[in-house]
C-alpha cells in the first residue's frame, strides 16, 4: 500500500473514531447527566436538627394513620421568608423533643421535584404552611390537617398541645405514652388520683391551668420521659386549694402515694418552667427519666471531590460577578416547569391564561438547543389547548411524556453564577431574575414583536399565580403597581423598569438574614463592572443617590445578555446548545485550512488512488490464470 493510501485511510479511521468512539463510550454517563439534578441547596434542615426530614419516601409511613400526631411543615427551599423561619422552627422542634412520643414535628420541601405530589395534594398554597395532623389522620377533601396561622415559638406550643389535648378528649389512641389531660375535680383525692395507675407511678403531679391556658398539658407533655410521674390539670379552685394549689403564690404540687402534697413555686408561667420545676423535685427524691432513644448516626461523608468543584465555581463567578451563565438559565426553566407548575393542583381562570403567556415567552426567547426548544413548543401547545381548567397532575404528565421523547433537553445539572457560598443560599430565586431579564432583552433584541410588556406581563403572571415565595410574590405585585409596570412604553423600557425594579429588591433585602455574605445584595451593575454606567463616580453607596448613565446601562444588560456572550461555564453537554459565534469562527478556519486547490488536488488524489487499487486488483487477480507451458514441449525434443 502506498504512502498516499495509508494517509487517507488513517484519517478516515481518526475521523471515524472522533465522532463515534466518544459518544458511544459516554453515552450512558451523559444519560444519567439529563436526569432531575439531586440538587444539595434544597432542605433548609438535616440531621443535626430535631426536625424529622419528610418526603415522599417517607411521608405516608411516618404521617398517616399513626398512633403519634404530627406537626408538618410545608416550605421551599428558594422561599425566603421560609429561610428566615427555619431557625425559629429548628427551636420549636428542639424544644418539643420530649413531646415526641406524643407528637413529632417534620418537614417537608415543595422545592424538591420528588415532593409534587405530596405539596399538590395538600394544597399547599403559600409557604411556610403549618398543620397539625393528629392520630390516625387520612387526607379527605378539604381535610388537609389543621392550620397553625403563628410562627411564635410559645404560641405554636400553645396550640399544638391544644390540638392534642381535644384528641384525648374525642378519640381513643393505642399509644402508651398518651397523658391523661382530663381535669382533675373536687371530687379527686390523693387516693383517687392513682387509680388505674401502674405501680411505676409513685407520684401525680397537679398543674393549675387557667382559662384559655395549656400550662397542664404543656407540662405533662414535656415530662413524657418521667415513668414515675403522671401530669394532671386542675382549673377548679375548690379542687386546687384540696391539694396545696394557690394560684397566686404555689401554682403546682406533687402527691406520693402516701397522700403527702408538697406545692411548688414555678419561677415562671410558662410550660418548660413548669416541667423544670417539677424535674427538680424529682431529681432530689432520686427519680430519673427514662434513656433516650438512640438516635441515628448518619456517617460523616466526605466529598473532597464536590468540595473542590463548588470552589473552583465560586471562584469563577467572583472573578466575573457581571456574566450570565447558561447553567444559571437552565436551572430556572427546570425548576419553573418541573416543580413550581406541576405542585398546583388546579390550573384554571386567570391561572392558566398566566401559564399560557408565560410558556408563550419562554418559548420564544428560551436559551436552550433545539431539542429544549421543541419541547417548549409542544408543551406550549399543549397548554394553550385547554379553556377552562388544567391540572397540575397533566401537565406534569405531559412534561414527562416530551422530555422522555425529545431526551436530552438540558446542558446542565447545576447552578454556576447562582451558587450559593453555602446551602440554601441563591439558587433558583437568583436564577429566575436572570431569566427573565435574558428574555427582556432577547424580547428587545426582536422586531417580529412589538408588545412591550410581553415578558413583563408573563413575568407577572407567573410570580401572582406560581411562585412558590408567597411573601416575595406579594412584595413584587406591590412593587409592580408602584411603579406603574402597565405603563411601560416599549421593549428597551421593559429591560430597565426590569433593572430597576431588581436593584429596589436589592435594596430591600441588603443585610437580610437570608442574603449570602459571599455575595451582598448591591446595586447592579456595581461601578467595577460598568464604570460607564455612573455619572457620578463612587456613589454605589445609596441607590437614590446614584446617578445612573440608563443608556449605558441597557447597553450593559444588552450586551451580557447577548446570546453569544452568554457563559458556558460549568456546561456538560455542550452539543445540545446552539454554536456559538466562536464556535462557527473555529469551525471557518478548520475549514479555511484547505484552500479550493487543496480541495481539488485532494480529490484528484482520491480519483487516482481508487484506479491505482482496480489496476493492482486486476493484476492480482489475473496473474493466476497466466498460461505455463507443458511437458510436451520437452518431449518433442526426444
């Protein structure tokens, strides 16, 4: 074989080997990238925390039909009023961790794709939700639990043992550890009190409980461990003074099974000084409690890896505060469709109009390649089918049904700009301003539209009727009427009003307890990204006092929502976007390499190779038939 022939025939086997080796080796690693990112900035508790952690795994087993109640808290990660609560509800379920044998106090996240279903059929409809599920508590139709409207620690005790108190007063319970909350009354004695005891218990501890108080039943429920004790209320005066109760001065006593009654002095009046109290008492007559259950071990995991790749990104976004990145869009359309539409259960009325205006815009201005592209408009159409109601159940549904069919849809699996310095931090409120300021300027960058409050009025719609921040969704609705959003004149306008409306809710939240100390809330752009965007340098300091340069601005935002200039950074699969301008250039000048000469001498080369080979195969093949002279030439010479 010549040189000339092996030259091409290793191209033609490098060529071979590069566009299908690589994808048919990856092929199954790049499947398992485009399923749901299990994302680790959801939860806003874990195992250091009291608060059991619910899902969809676990939800019916550990709610429904149990001999214990249950306090459940529905919330969502990205919800900011729900971050600020969960320090106050980690202490409401520390604090009522004796309780546990009578009640348990969970969690679970609407943010979690997983937990659609659960969040849809509890029509949980703003978050931070709280409800009390009591003993053998199903579902029904309008039966969701009870609501707790306080987020008070004291006064979310208050009621939840006043909840568990009517169940011992309605329904019978196959649970050991269920106090007895009946009063006691004149008629009680110091006898009577121990009847039907087991002989563990060696004393009764009588609480006075006012009107409209739960003193007696927050004390009996904090003092579960004690086996030695039972917890009764007295509210009667006649029954109180009978056993050494003073409301003014003792406000509690404890009786032996010899009749002695010793009153106490709670220093306050409130339930744990109540049960202090008494385990004081019981400490100096040697009594204890019962150990503690053993709580599980979770093994330490160590994830240097995860570890160095959440450092290298937050590296990077410091370096470039300013860009866009495609992860970040992403993200957003994943979350808005996956989890915050499919978690409402009835789409109808100006619900739905919303969701069709909003998957209207998004269709048009989305970032993703062509097969996102062709899901979003099927799934558009889809929507825009239905007139009067939609539910979230078929939506998801159908989402499911396109993105199986038109597999893969997304390039990545995780937040790039939008990562948080820790968990729960950013994420997809970050990335859902980003999207939508991307599509205000690809809306303004279009000229086959002319509706300038296309995205703005979709982008409204969705945070009224989807948004999954009920708190956030009602400062915006505030905002937008202030400052006149249906007033907007154009598209260019849009990108702005956009802007300002962003840098308001900067000021806002500025030193929040919810904001990330690795990336304060300022005005953007901040003068080192755009110095031109400041009339009056140095003056970031007060947004009222800057002195913005509003052309530069949107000249900014136009430009770093470019498309083109949009990051890639953090991106997996790369080959589902759309090529970029760089990308065309390279591919240009891997083409420019060969000149219309080298082209045509290349072909010519082929030609002459392809005679070349039919020449050497007829000669090959023809030579074993070539005639060889015989024997009867020597014999004629005989």
């Amino acid at each position: 074989m010549s040189g000339a022939q092996l030259a091409i025939l290793t191209v033609i086997v490098l060529l071979g080997t590069a566009t299908a080796g690589v994808p048919l080796q990856r092929y199954e690693a790049l499947l398992k990238q485009q399923s749901a990112p299990t994302d680790d900035q959801l939860g806003l508790y874990d195992e250091n925390d009291k608060v059991v952690q619910l899902s969809v795994a676990n939800f019916n087993e550990t709610v429904l039909e149990q001999n214990h109640g249950s306090l459940v808290e529905f919330y969502n990660t990205y919800c900011g009023h729900c971050r600020r609560f969960a320090p106050t509800y980690k202490q409401v379920a520390e604090q009522l961790y004796s309780w546990q044998d009578v009640v348990i106090v969970g969690a679970i996240d609407c943010a979690a794709e997983e937990n659609n279903g659960i969040c849809r059929t509890y029509e949980v409809m703003g978050y931070p939700t709280l409800r009390y599920m009591g003993p053998g508590f199903q579902p029904s139709v309008k039966n969701y639990g009870q609501d707790l409207k306080s987020q008070d620690p004291a006064e979310i005790r208050s009621l939840l043992a006043g909840f568990l108190a009517a169940e011992n007063l309605t329904s019978s319970t196959n649970n050991t550890y269920w106090p007895n909350f009946h009063h006691v009354t004149e008629n009680d004695s110091t006898s009577t009190i121990f009847e039907g005891l087991s002989s563990l218990r060696e004393f009764v501890a009588l609480v006075y409980e006012p009107e409209n108080s739960t003193l007696g039943i927050e004390t009996a429920l904090f003092l579960l461990q004690w086996p030695a004790l039972q917890v009764r209320r007295v509210s009667d005066l006649t029954a109180a003074s009978k056993f050494k109760i003073d409301p003014t001065s003792h406000q509690l006593s404890i009786v032996d099974r010899k009749g002695d009654i010793t009153p106490y002095a709670p220093a306050e009046q409130t339930g744990p000084s109540y049960s202090e109290t008494i385990r004081l008492a019981l400490g100096k007559k040697n009594i204890t409690p019962r150990p503690e259950k053993a709580e599980i071990q979770h093994a330490a995991v160590t994830a240097n890896g995860e570890k160095a790749e959440h450092k290298a990104i937050l590296e990077e976004v410091h370096r470039n505060k300013h860009f866009v990145y495609q992860a970040d869009l992403e993200q957003a359309i994943r979350t808005v469709l996956h989890n915050e539409v499919p978690k409402v259960n009835e789409i109808g009325g100006e619900r739905l109009l919303a969701l069709q205006r909003f998957l209207g815009v998004l269709q048009r201005y989305n970032p993703l390649g062509h097969n996102g592209n062709q899901m979003l408009s099927k799934l558009k159409d889809y929507v825009v089918q239905f007139n009067q109601e939609l539910t979230g159940k078929q939506f998801e549904q159908e989402l499911q049904r396109l993105e199986s069919q038109l597999s893969p849809i997304y390039s990545s699996t995780h937040f790039v700009g939008c990562t948080g310095s820790s968990p729960n931090l950013r994420g997809f409120s970050c990335s859902l301003w980003t999207l939508f300021h991307f599509m205000t300027v690809q809306a303004a960058e279009n000229e086959d539209s002319l509706d300038p409050l296309e995205v703005l009025q979709a982008m409204h719609g969705y945070i009224k009727n989807f948004f999954g921040c009920t708190e956030c969704a009602d400062h915006f609705q505030a905002m937008a009427s202030r400052r006149k959003i249906w007033s907007v004149p154009n598209k260019e306008e849009a990108v702005l009003w956009l802007w300002a409306a962003h840098n308001e809710v900067n000021q806002r939240l500025a030193g929040d307890n919810t904001e990330d100390p690795q990336f304060p809330k300022i005005q953007f752009p901040s003068e080192k990204s755009c110095s031109q965007c400041y009339r009056t340098p140095g003056s970031t300091s007060d947004k009222m006092e800057i002195n913005w340069n509003k052309d530069a601005v949107l000249s900014f935002l136009k430009n770093i929502n470019n498309p083109q200039f949009v990051s890639r950074y953090g991106v997996q699969r790369e080959d589902l976007l759309h090529a970029t301008a760089e990308k065309m250039r390279q591919k240009r000048q891997i083409s420019s390499v060969f000149s219309d000469m080298d082209m045509r001498m290349g072909m010519l080369l082929y030609a002459f190779c392809i005679v070349m080979m039919v020449v050497a195969f007829k000669l090959f093949a023809f030579k074993g038939y070539r005639k060889k002279p015989y024997g009867h030439d020597l014999l004629g010479k005989v």
